[in-house]
C-alpha cells in the first residue's frame, strides 16, 4: 500500500518537470544512436575545449611520432561536454581499436582481469564512469596501469597462488563526473588529466551547424545563435534543443528551422531566455519563498520541488550556480540576488552571503563535502 503510493506520488511529481528533461545533460538511452552520429570523429572537427584539445593533440602527436602508447589519459567534467566522444577521437588519432566498458559493469578484479588480460599491444581501454568501479578492481587497475602486470588468482583459501600476468602496452582513457572521487593513486596513474569545461555560445553555434548538417536541417544562423544561447553550455543538450525545434518547425511550420519555430518551441518546452526551465525555477522559488534565500540543504530543496536530489544536484543546480543564482556555502545553497530578481522578488536585507564562502566548487566530493 504504501509502496503503491510512493510509486503514485513519484510518478505525479516527474510529471511536473517532464518538460525539464530537454534540459537535462545527462544521456536518455533512447538518445545513443543520434548521438553516436553526431559525434565528431578527429581532434580537427571538434569544436571548443581549446585547451584540452591542443593538449591533447601533442600528447598524442608525440606518442605516435616514438610509435608508443601515450600516457594514460582522464578526461573529466560534467555531462555531456564531449568525454566519450574524446575517447573515441583518442583511439581514431592513434589509429587503435578501442575496447569500451564502464565502472558499473566491473563489479569484481576478475571483470577487470579478463578485460585487462584480452588487450591488444596498443588498444585504447576505455572506462567510462570511471569512478563507480569496484575498490578491489581499481587497485588491481593502477598496478596494471603503472607495470603493465597483473595478478591473476588461482585457486581458493589457503592454496590460492598470484600469478603474474605480463599485458602488451595499452592506454586507458577514463571518463568522469567526480574526478574528486577518485582515490588518490588512482588519479596518480594518469599522465594527461584533460578537464572539460562548459561551452561559449560561439563554440556551441559551430556545433549546432554542424550537427544540422548531419541531420539535413535546414537552420537560419540566427535560429542557431538563439539555440546555442538557452543550452547550458551543453553540446548534448544544443543537440537535443535542435531536434525538437525541427520537429516543431515539421509539424507547425515550414520546415525550416528558423527563429520562429526556436522560439515556439523553447517555449513549449518551457525553457526561457536564460536557459532555465521549470525545474531550475521551482529549484529558485523554494529557496526563496521558501527557505528566506536559504542556505539549505540539496535534500531539502529537493523534497521542496518533488524530486530526487541526484536530479537537483546533477541537472538544476550546476547550471544555476555557473549563472550565479545559487551559491554552494558549507552550509548549504543560498540564494544569490540574481535568484530573487530573476523570480521578481526583492531580497530582504542581511541574507547576502559573504563572498568569501562563494567559492566551494561543483565537483566537491571529498571528505570536507557538504549535504
Ligand atoms: N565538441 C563537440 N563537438 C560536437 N559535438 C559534441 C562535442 N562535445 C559533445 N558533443 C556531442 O554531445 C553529445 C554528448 O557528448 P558525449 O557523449 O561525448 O558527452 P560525455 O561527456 O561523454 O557525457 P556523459 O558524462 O553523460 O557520458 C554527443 O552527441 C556528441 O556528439
Ligand atoms: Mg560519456
């Protein structure tokens, strides 16, 4: 009974934010094959990230130029910036295979063993999600990444031996969210960290072109500029906004996407001119009206909103904190004085937070990390 009506209220509540999702950078399954193709396939055609991409260039240049493996490479950042697709960019420069799998999917060392033992001279591994892998099998991970060994277990209790295991040289390339949970050694083993960071507008604009050339688009310039602008600095979510306005430009308008049918669609979709969506104000309205500006907890404000705290904390809130609107303080999200302008509201006097708590930032996850 009561189950059947958490699952009720659960239910209820996605459905107000439904809408949000278009703004959501974390991949939608049902998105991946879209996605894959519009994934630029060498360094030269990916636009933006300037700075890891001529890193990373040299580092691979360099490697291909001696004939050996590079360094190990981690790429982190937030969802939807480009960590798979530069993994993949990675293995297409070396002119490598690459092997893909995940933290979630290596539960045990003997997951990662039988991936680690099956590599080819050369192969680019990829481990997506890197931080969800098991404790034992991430030790396992940086001996072999440092020594190119493993120990395989035979046998069980007390007759159990080590055998070492010599592996062909290899490269892994990890991707992360929360490069801040990754255990120290770990981390140590990567040669290249490369940390990607949120899109200017031009750069998300040289995106959207090409992507509706892909998607044999036909989009005004100007519907561009205005797509690029309310993306969160997110290629996913440009790539997303994309789509619907097509859709919408199919079935209300002349098939062209132009910034009639952007704006129509945007405001279907509830996203407004700031690139914020139902979700990110309900996230403001709560803090404000109801919490005074706060500082409150992300649990809190995500029982205020209906919805899950991974989804505040990993869909709202980046974004809002990026533009100013919240400030994370080690006793939790305050208001900014953006937050109540932008809602119409005035901010009563002596909530201002002191700028020197303004600086804890997003991929917090150490000891010192706060609810
Ligand atoms: N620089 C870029 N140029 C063109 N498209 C990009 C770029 N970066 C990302 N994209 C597109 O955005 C989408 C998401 O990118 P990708 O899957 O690489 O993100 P991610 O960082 O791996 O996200 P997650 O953390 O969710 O795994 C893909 O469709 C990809 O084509
Ligand atoms: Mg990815």
């Amino acid at each position: 009974m009561s189950k059947g009506y958490a699952s009720e209220v659960r239910e209820g509540d996605s459905g107000d934010f439904e809408s949000s999702r278009v703004l959501d950078a974390r991949g939608e399954a049902d998105e991946q094959q879209v996605e894959a193709a519009l994934r630029p396939k060498r360094l030269a055609d990916f636009p933006g990230q300037t700075r890891v991409r001529d890193q990373l260039d040299l580092v691979l240049q360099a490697a291909k130029g001696r004939g050996a493996a590079p360094d190990h490479i981690l790429l982190s950042g937030p969802p939807g910036l480009g960590k798979t697709t530069l993994a993949m960019i990675v293995a297409a420069e070396l002119e490598r295979p690459i092997r893909v799998t995940s933290g979630p999917a290596i539960q045990h060392a003997g997951d990662l063993a039988a991936v680690l033992s099956s590599l080819d001279e050369g192969e680019v591994l990829f481990l997506d999600e890197i931080h969800r892998m098991a404790r034992a099998a991430e030790e396992m991970l940086y001996l072999a990444m440092e020594d190119f060994r493993v120990d395989v277990i035979v046998g069980k209790g007390a007759g159990a031996t080590a055998i070492p295991l010599e592996l062909p040289p290899f490269t892994v390339v990890g991707a992360t969210t929360r490069s801040g949970l990754l255990p120290a050694p770990l981390r140590d083993r990567f040669g290249f960290t490369g940390h990607l960071d949120f899109y200017a507008p031009e750069d998300l604009a040289l995106i959207l072109a090409r992507s509706a050339g892909l998607l044999k688009v036909d989009a005004d310039a100007a519907a561009i500029e205005v797509i690029a602008g309310r993306s969160r600095g997110t290629p996913r979510i440009a790539n997303r906004l994309l789509r619907r306005v097509r859709d919408w430009a199919q079935v209300h308008g002349s098939g062209r996407v132009d910034v009639a049918a952007t704006q129509a669609a945007l405001e279907l979709f509830d996203v407004d001119e700031l690139g914020l969506d139902r979700l990110d104000r309900a996230v403001l309205d709560a803090l404000c009206r109801r919490y005074a500006g706060g500082p409150v907890g992300i649990a809190t404000l995500a029982v205020a909103v209906g919805e899950e705290s991974d989804t505040v904390e990993t869909v709202a809130e980046p974004y809002l904190v990026r533009q100013g609107f919240i400030i994370r303080t080690p006793r939790g999200r305050a208001a900014s004085p953006l937050a109540w302008s932008h809602l119409g509201l005035t901010a009563p006097a002596g909530t201002g937070i002191p700028p020197a708590q303004q600086t804890l930032p997003l991929d917090d996850s150490g000891p010192g990390r706060f609810a």
